[in-house]
C-alpha cells in the first residue's frame, strides 16, 4: 500500500486557514515582533493592522523565523497520524532561515521530509504548496510533489509597489545605496522577485502609475494560457481591490472562471514592506 505525504508550509504562504485544512496542509507560523511581544503570525494580537499602525507609529517591528523544533513538532504529529513522508514547502532561503530550519528539522524527524525552498515569497510559495498537494491527491509520490512545487514557483511571477523602501532596508531585504536612490528621487518602486531576493523592476512618479505598471506586467506575465492570480495589501484595500477588478476582467480568459483572489498581506512580510504597499501574483497552471 502506498505511503501518505503530508505538505507542510509556513505562514508566509498566505493559504487561508479554511482551505489549508481542506487540503490538508500543515502551516507552521513564523514570528512577528511588536516592541518586546513576540506573537505568532496569524493569531488574533499579531494583525497586518497592528503591524502597520506599529509601523506608522516608529514602533520596532521585526520577524523572526520558526524555530527548526517547531518545524519537527509538525513532521512528527504528521507522522503520528499516519504519514510515511513530507515535502516542507517554504519561503526563499535568501529572505529568511525558515528553509534553514526546515532542512535542520529534517534531519531529526521520524519520517522522511523533502525540504523545498520555493525561491519565492508570500501566495507564490502557497501556489506551489498547492500543487503539491494536487501531485499527493493525483496519487504521485513525495518526490513528484516536490518537482511540482519548485515548477509552480519557477513559473510564477511577483511584483510589487511600496510606497517607501524605508523598511526593506531596515530588514535587509535591499540594499541602503539602492533605498537612497529611492527616496532621493521621490519615486515610486515596482520590485519584483528573481531567484529567491527581492530587485528593482522599475521606477515610476506616481502611486497611480505604478498600480497601472503593476496591472500590465501582471497580464503580461499571464500570456495565454490557464493563470491562478492573487493581489495582496497591506492596509491599501482600495487600490488593491481596484487592481484585483481589472485584472480579472483583463485575464478572464485565462482565468477560466477562477476568481483573482485580493487579501491583505500578513504581519510578517507586511513588517518588511510597509504600509501602502500593493503586489500581484500571476502563478501559471501546471499541465496535467
């Protein structure tokens, strides 16, 4: 009788409560720091609002990644519940430990676990845990989910507008020269993700300009074939919503009645990002 894999992912993948339990998917929290609390990602304390009046108000705000026990605590209870193997889907390596943590818990746990680092930050590392769990449910093996996954996040796309590059620098997800630049030129940053790190796409004057850049690179990411497309935000859920209506109008084709789904960002990433801050995700839909 074939073995059950179980897909673990972390927070940051954005995959709403509901559906991870419908699928079956395990999601670990990271860790958001307000001041001197520490709160996992996802209760009620640790809000993307909270997060961005934190922000606003020049509280410290930091992450922090699951600890690599967390991690085994979740692949040992997937054990004990019947598992013969896991495939740990997670943020890029270059953006946080998390991948770290996993592949250190790894070692430790009572099954085999498969840890892959999706190169990829928010819904587009859910996109991949997703079709992770499409290969598991289509009967495929942990090490075909694993490939699944890594094509998912190959494939997909993801761009994004700040208002200020302030707290990615804070972070050290880009670099100070690169800031200075930013906020010298009062303009306007589209970033996007490539190989794992966040990198400047491009520089335009005004925050209507870059949702309409966004909007554009966003359909031509798409192409012509099937698309999954997500908008997210953090405290902006008017733009955010004005971007989700016209893409879906734009790629309704591709979407193949599928809604683009629009949500707020979660505290962890928001607190590198900003408020203000709006991004789209176009994940092709893998063959077969």
């Amino acid at each position: 009788m074939p073995g059950r894999t179980v897909i673990v992912t972390d927070s940051t993948a954005m995959i709403p409560p509901d559906l991870a339990a419908e699928r079956g998917i395990v999601v670990v929290p990271l860790q958001v720091i307000i001041g001197s609390e520490v709160f996992d990602e996802g209760e009620e304390r640790a809000t993307p609002t909270r997060v961005a009046q934190a922000l606003r108000e020049f509280l410290p705000v930091s992450t922090s990644r699951p600890a690599p026990a967390a991690l085994q605590a979740a692949y040992d209870a997937a054990a004990a519940d019947g598992a013969t193997h896991v495939v740990s889907v997670h943020l890029s390596g270059d953006m946080s430990g998390t991948f770290e943590s996993a592949q250190l818990a790894a070692r430790h746990a009572s099954i085999p676990v498969t840890a892959v680092d999706s190169r990829q930050v928010g819904v587009a590392t859910g996109y991949a845990a997703l079709s992770a769990a499409d290969a598991c449910d289509a009967g495929q093996g942990p090490e075909a989910a694993a490939v699944a996954a890594r094509a998912r996040a190959a494939a997909s796309s993801s761009f994004f507008y700040v208002d200020t590059l302030e707290y990615l620098r804070r972070g050290g997800r880009i670099g100070a020269a690169s800031a200075l630049f930013g906020g010298a030129l009062a303009v306007k940053p589209l970033l996007t993700i490539t190989d794992g790190r966040v990198g400047t796409l491009e520089k335009v004057r005004t925050s209507t300009r870059a949702l309409g850049r966004l909007e554009d690179l966003a359909v031509e990411a798409a192409g012509d074939g099937p698309v999954d497309v997500c908008v997210s935000h953090l405290a902006s859920p008017d733009r955010a919503g004005v971007l989700a209506e016209h893409l879906a109008t734009r790629l309704a084709g591709q979407l193949g009645g599928r809604e683009v789904w629009c949500g707020e960002l979660g505290a962890v990433l928001g607190a590198h990002v900003g408020p203000g801050m709006v991004a789209v995700c176009v994940a092709p839909l893998l063959p077969g």
